[in-house]
C-alpha cells in the first residue's frame, strides 16, 4: 500500500483558480505517475418545464407598482 494517489480527480470551470488547481494536480500526477482525471464543468440555466402560476400578475412587496405613495 502506498501513500501516494493512484488516481486524481480534478474539476476546472475555466477560471484562474481552477488553471492553477490543474496545473497543481497534473504536477503531483506526473510525480506520483498516478492517472489524472480532468472534469469540466460549466454553469447551465435553470429552466422549468411550465411557468408558475402563483408568480403571474400578483406583485410583491418589493415591486413599484404596489408601493404606497
């Protein structure tokens, strides 16, 4: 049994920190000669299926139209 990882999972988004978490695990990678996996990951928009009823035409406390003058 080793200390060293024989595997290494690491998951970039493209940012400045996540290049240097990459560069950090491919380094470790290639000095431990484990295998590097590399997870992309990217932001996507939530979108329901249907519009909710219950937002439609009610307004809020927040909004302008409701706000007493």
């Amino acid at each position: 049994m080793s200390i060293f990882p024989t595997r290494i999972l690491v998951a970039t988004d493209g940012s400045e920190e996540a290049a240097l978490a990459l560069t950090t695990a491919a380094d470790l990678s290639k000095s431990t000669n484990s295998e590097l996996h590399v997870a992309y990951v990217f932001p996507t928009a939530v979108q329901r299926p249907f519009p909710n009823p219950y937002w439609r035409g009610r307004p809020t406390k927040w909004s302008t139209s409701s706000r007493r003058r």
